[in-house]
C-alpha cells in the first residue's frame, strides 16, 4: 500500500505538471484547477520518501514532509480562491487585488510563498534519500538542487517588484516562460520518483 500511493503520487506529480505547462497557454481557470492536484499528488509521493527514509536520516524526512504539508495548505488556499471567490464573485476592486493571483498582490505572494516551502520540502527529502542507482543520484541532486528556488520565493515579494511587473500585460509572457522552465525543471523529479517507487 506505501509503494502504491507514492507511485500514484508520483503518477500524479507528473501529469498535473505537463498539465500545467499547456493550460498557462489555453485555460486559466485549467491551470489554477491543476495546482491544487499537484499539491495532493506531492504529498502522497513525499510520504512514501518519508516512510522508506532510514532512522539516520529521518529528520530530513521530517522537515521535507512538514514543510511539504506547509506548501499544500498554501497552495490549495490560493488555487481554491481563485476558482471560487476570484472566478464567480462579484468582488471590489480592493478584495481582487488582495485575492486575484493575476494582479500580483498578497494571494500571489502567497503562491510564492508556498512554491517556496515546496522547495525547501525537496531539499530536504533529497537529504533523506540513500541513492541506491544512478536513476536515484539524479533523482536526489535535482531534488536537492530545486531547494534553491526557496530564496527567491520569500525574498521577491518581499521587494514589491511584482505589483508593477504584473500590472503591465506585455510582461506576462515573462513569467509564462519562467513558469515553463520550472515545469522543465520539475517534471523529471515526477518521472524519476515514479521509478524509484516502482523499481524499490
């Protein structure tokens, strides 16, 4: 039952990702929906690290499932507002701008907030991970090495630059590009995980 659920987390990982890498361009409201799969497939695949994860190296796993369950509740909160309150209600201009994740304000830094302890959550499961192939070693690098989106993540908002920058629609494309190369970036650690709970 533990392999299952880590490899259809995996499943889940990988598709919600390749998902979203096409929706950015044909549905808004597809791509917000598929954010909050891939906040669940991720937990159920980071559990299945957490439970294989060795007594050495068991508070790595710890802190990566905490801080994975961290960018979960924040993740599906944003998404959530968005295909609900943001979607179908008829808000003031002050309420769009604190929950409209497209106007830059405090629910988009939220989003950042929550990629941003999604990262920390794979560098910390990519500690806890005794490689016992080299489809493993990569799978450990690449995880810990996506940890270090976490700085970026927290620090930006904190600067203000995204309230102009999302403000001018031309730059839109900017972040669509940024977006697909995060999709580049991650879609390997769905497949690899796939294989590691399958061949495990």
């Amino acid at each position: 039952m533990n392999k299952a659920i880590a490899k259809a987390g995996s499943i889940i990982v990988t598709l919600t990702v390749i998902l979203f890498a096409i929706f950015m361009f044909t549905s808004e409201f597809a791509s917000y929906l598929v954010c909050i799969f891939l906040a669940l497939g991720y937990l159920m695949m980071i559990a299945g690290y957490h439970n294989e994860s060795s007594d050495d190296r068991k508070a790595a796993a710890n802190v990566g499932l905490i801080f994975g369950c961290i960018y979960a509740v924040f993740i599906i909160l944003v998404y959530f507002a968005q295909t609900t309150a943001v979607r179908t209600d008829s808000l003031n201009e002050q309420a769009i701008m604190i929950l409209d994740y497209s106007k830059g304000g405090l629910f988009f830094s939220y989003d950042l907030l929550g990629y941003g302890m999604m990262a920390l959550s794979t560098f910390f499961i990519g500690l806890s991970i005794k490689p016992k192939n080299k489809t493993d070693k990569w799978l450990k690098y690449l995880m810990m090495i996506h940890g270090v989106f976490f700085l970026p993540c927290l620090i930006m908002p904190m600067t203000g630059v995204f309230g102009s920058f999302m403000a001018d629609d031309s730059s839109s494309i900017g972040g669509i590009i940024a977006l697909e190369f995060w999709c580049a970036y991650f879609l390997p650690i769905g497949i690899l995980s796939f294989f590691h709970f399958k061949n495990d």
